[in-house]
C-alpha cells in the first residue's frame, strides 16, 4: 500500500494548512522532512523545523503528530502537519513529501482507505461528506448522528431479524420434508411485518432529511411589479435582484442560499409572468416555469392595493393543489386589502419588512407532512432512500408469497434482495464500481 498525502484544510492563503500523510512510510516521510532522528510518541503533537534537503535552512516551522496503526482514521500510520498558510510552503511540503516516496491522494482517499480498514462503514463515510458540506446547524447535526453510526445501527436489528427468518427457512428448505407448522408460519410473518416497519419508518423519513441537507427550493411567482424581487430582497436582507418601477425588470431567475429557523432555503426570484412578444422577457418566464416545476414551495405573491388581473387569476388557478403560500404585498399602504385572493394568505410589506416572520412560518408549515422539526435520526442520503424503497417493496413480495402458501424458495428470493439492499447501505456488498462512484463526489484531502 502505497503512503498518499495532500492539503486537508480549503486551498488559498490562511494562518494556518493541515497537511495529512497516511501509509506505512508516512512517519518515515515526516522524519525525512525534518532532518533529524527525533522520536515520535504516538497521538502527540510536537514542535518540529520542515528544512530543505539540500541547504538545511528552514522551510518552516510546523506541529507534526503521529497516529501508529490502527489507532488512527484511516487504520494506517498517519501524520499531520500543522503548517503556516502560505501556499507556497503548503506547495513545498508536498512537493517534499513526494520526494520522499508518497503520492497524491485522490478524492476521499483517506476516507476510503478508513472504510476499507474497517474503522468506519459506508454510511459513516458518506455522512463525512455531507458533514463537510452541512450548510446549517441541523443539517451537521443529522450528518454528525450518521458520523457516529446511528443508521447502522438503526439497521442492524433489522438484517438480525432478516437472517433469522432466513436461516428457518433454509433449514426447512434443507432438511423439513413436510410444510412448516402454521404457528412457524405466523412467527415469521410477524417478525417480516416488523422489519417492513422499521424499513418504511426510515424510508419515509427521507422527505425531511432531503430539505434539511439539500435546502428548500422556494419559488416566488407573481406578475409583473407586484413586488417579487423587493420581498425577495427582504427575505435575503440585501439587494440582491435590481428593483425599479417599470414592469418587466427582471428577466432572468435568481437564487440565494438563506436559513429559516435552521433550515436551508434556496430562494429563487423570477420574472413577472404575462403574455408578452418581447423576446428576452419570454425567455424569463420560461425559465420561471422551469423554477415552479422544480420548486419545493411556490410564493405567490399579489400586489393587493389593486385589483387581481387575468393573469393573477390564471397564476393561481394554475398553482392552486401545489405546496404554495399566497403573499399579499403592500400592506403598509391605505389601499391594500385581500379581496379576491386566497382567504388563507400572508399580508407582508416587502418595503417595510412588515409580516416577513409569519411568512417564513408559513412557508416552512406549508411542508407539514415533511416533519422538518423531527429530532430523531432523519435518512438524507438519495442512494441510501432508494435501497430502502427497494428493501420495502422486496419484503412486501416475500409476505405475499407467504399468504399464497408458496414454497420456501420463492420466499427466500426477496428476503435474500432485501438483505443485500441493507447490506449496500452500509457497505458489506457495494461494488467497486458504485464505491468509486460515491467517493468521486468527496474532496481531496478527506
């Protein structure tokens, strides 16, 4: 196995770089850098001079600790270098540490070689990656759960009792001449009745897990001068979208990361929806129909110190049965009411900021069956939701067979598919091709 190194911490000028080394000459490596034949104590972190190997003068002054095999995070010897944040001495110290025999690492290397040692399994090594990319404090703290092994053993239980069933089965399949007796029978169908559970209660609490990791897509819709990008700007707390008077300004979606209560929202203001002959305006409300499509919840937004218009009408009789809040806008001025919108709309003023909060809230109940406020173990991961979905489906099939009195063979089919499926979550029967596939989406150094 060869020794890998690379930067741990982003690319760019900082007070201090990690630079992390793992393999089996990784302390030899770091000696080499050094220059001398200092004595290492495992997990201690010591004050070392980094010297060039021609001059001996002094690259930089850096704090190196050692990990021995496999007390570390990749079950390797490792070291990491704490240096200044030139990049011109974090350049030189790797270029020095592949003089001395290490390589590059690829994206999520050092991940991967923890997974492959067995100091973590698949869906800790993914929750990793999601913990880097958290954009919020609930969605570390989901990642952080997954990190210390929560999901696998939310599963384990469940392939326990999978492997129990199955194990009755081949050995009535291998050795019982006659059928097995109704009481083995309705044991059975129970004990699958309680994996299908356990499976679906996490397979189902994938929609709130999505919106917390990947953020809530919230659209605003509305004609032309209702307001749209000025509550846009308001909810973002700056100017973000060119706001004037004359209708049509904006002609072109435009998105911004926020946080509602912890939650990630990806707000996206778009061009005011009319019948138009103005071709780059026509190319805006294309792609605002593109945003609706995409949307987790539509902001409808009505400029109710005038009367609602065809395409008022139309825009709500289009998003009416959508997960939608209905904003009237302008209430801080004498004409405002609500006549003729939706009874159960949020009176905001864009300018003033008057109603901002009532319209978080409402766009955040309008996703009531999503159970955002859960403080239980959520599943975020897509791949992780389909093998769920799959092992749901595989062990309905299995109860099914059971119900028609059909052989032990054809009920071991699924159950065998749907262990497999778990076992994918966590890693115990991922090919090679869907590990190079996760770990391509990880960053270098990690």
């Amino acid at each position: 196995m060869s020794t890998i190194v690379a930067l741990s911490t982003p690319n760019g000028r900082g007070a201090l770089a990690l630079i992390r080394l793992s393999g089996p000459t990784s302390i030899h490596i770091a000696k080499q850098m050094i220059g001398s034949a200092v004595a290492f104590s495992p997990r201690r972190a010591t004050l070392q001079k980094i010297r060039y190997p021609q001059t001996e003068e002094i690259l930089d002054q850096v704090v190196i600790t050692p990990f021995q095999a496999p007390h570390s995070m990749t079950g390797e010897d490792v070291v990491e270098i704490s240096c200044h944040g030139s990049p011109a001495i974090v350049r030189q110290i790797i270029d020095l540490s592949l003089n001395f025999g290490a390589r590059l690492a690829g994206p999520g290397e050092f991940t991967l070689r923890a997974l492959s040692n067995g100091r973590i399994n698949l869906a800790q090594a993914e929750a990793i990656r999601d913990l880097i990319a958290a954009q919020t404090e609930l969605a570390a703290r989901q990642a952080a759960r997954q990190v210390n092994g929560e999901l696998s053993i939310a599963l384990a239980p469940l392939k326990q009792h999978l492997v129990e069933i199955i194990v009755v089965l081949e050995s009535a399949l291998e050795f019982v001449e006659d059928d097995l007796p109704d009481v083995q029978i309705a044991a059975i169908q129970q004990k699958l009745s309680k994996v299908i559970e356990g499976v679906t209660r996490l397979a189902d609490t994938y929609r709130a897990g999505r919106l917390i990791q990947d953020g809530i897509k919230v659209t605003i819709l509305g004609s032309p001068n209702v307001g749209k990008s000025s509550l846009f700007n308001s909810l973002v707390e700056r100017d973000r979208a060119i706001v004037t008077d004359k209708a049509g300004t904006t002609r072109d979606t435009l998105s911004e990361s926020i946080e509602f209560d912890g939650i990630p929202v990806v707000l996206t203001d778009t061009a005011g929806l009319r019948q138009t002959e103005d071709t780059i305006e026509s190319l805006g409300i294309e792609r605002t129909q593109r945003a609706m499509a995409d949307a987790d919840v539509l902001v409808v937004v009505l400029d109710s110190t005038v009367e609602l218009g065809p395409d008022d009408h139309e825009l709500l009789s289009q998003t009416a049965g959508t997960c939608r809040v209905v904003v009237s806008n302008k209430c801080d001025l004498p004409r405002f009411n609500t006549n003729g919108s939706d009874p159960n709309c949020v009176s905001v003023s864009a300018l003033t900021g008057e109603g901002l909060e009532a319209l978080r809230v409402a766009i955040l109940n309008s996703l009531n069956g999503a159970n955002l406020e859960s403080s239980g173990l959520l599943v975020t991961n897509a791949r992780h939701h389909d093998l769920l979905t799959r092992a749901s489906s595989e062990l309905r099939d299995a109860i099914d067979s059971m119900n028609q009195k059909q052989s032990e063979e054809l009920v071991l089919v699924p159950l065998h598919n749907t262990l497999r499926y778990l076992g994918q979550i966590t890693g115990e029967t991922t090919t090679e091709d869907i590990l190079s596939e996760i770990f391509s989406t990880f960053c270098i150094g990690k």
